[in-house]
C-alpha cells in the first residue's frame, strides 16, 4: 500500500498508484478530498500536458501547491489522467 503523508496525516493511501518521472500518482479517490484546496497555479510539461495544483490543509496548516494532477493529458500521458501526485515535504512511502 502506498502511503502520502504531511504534518502527521494520511492524506492518501492505494494499491493502484501510477509511477512516471518518480513521481506516485494516486487514483483521485485515494485522496482525502478535504485535505485539498485548488489553487492558481499551472505548469506546462511537453509531453504530460498542463498540470493544475492543490494546496494540502492539514489541522490549519497549509503546504502550498503541495499536491498536482494533469485534467487533461496529452496521449503519452493518458495513463496518468487526473491522478494526484505530491511534493514539498509530503512523505510518500510503500
């Protein structure tokens, strides 16, 4: 079972998790919905496509843009198409 863990919570746990560039991407219902907030901002990769973010809110903290997923992926990508990853000091762990 992969594990996502900030300020001491499981924030997301599954058996379906994806691995591209070293990153996990979790299945979107793996993911604890009230822990994430959407935000602004947006990156552009050349062969996933737009990525969008989430803060991550545990207990009043917040890690912003912690987490990211791409709503619409480029066909290389497909595999990865919503799922969730995460970074800036969120523990993933199998």
């Amino acid at each position: 079972m992969t594990q996502a863990v900030w300020n001491g919570a499981v924030i997301a746990q599954s058996n379906d998790c994806r691995t591209v560039e070293g990153n996990r991407y979790f299945p979107p219902d793996a993911v604890k919905p009230d822990v994430l907030r959407p935000s602004e901002t947006h990156t552009v990769c050349g062969w996933k496509g737009t990525a969008s973010y989430y803060d991550v809110v545990v207990d009043g903290k917040t890690n912003k843009d912690a987490a990211w997923y791409y709503p619409d992926t480029k066909s290389a990508a497909d595999n990865i198409k919503g799922y969730i990853a995460f970074w800036r000091g969120v523990e993933v762990t199998e």
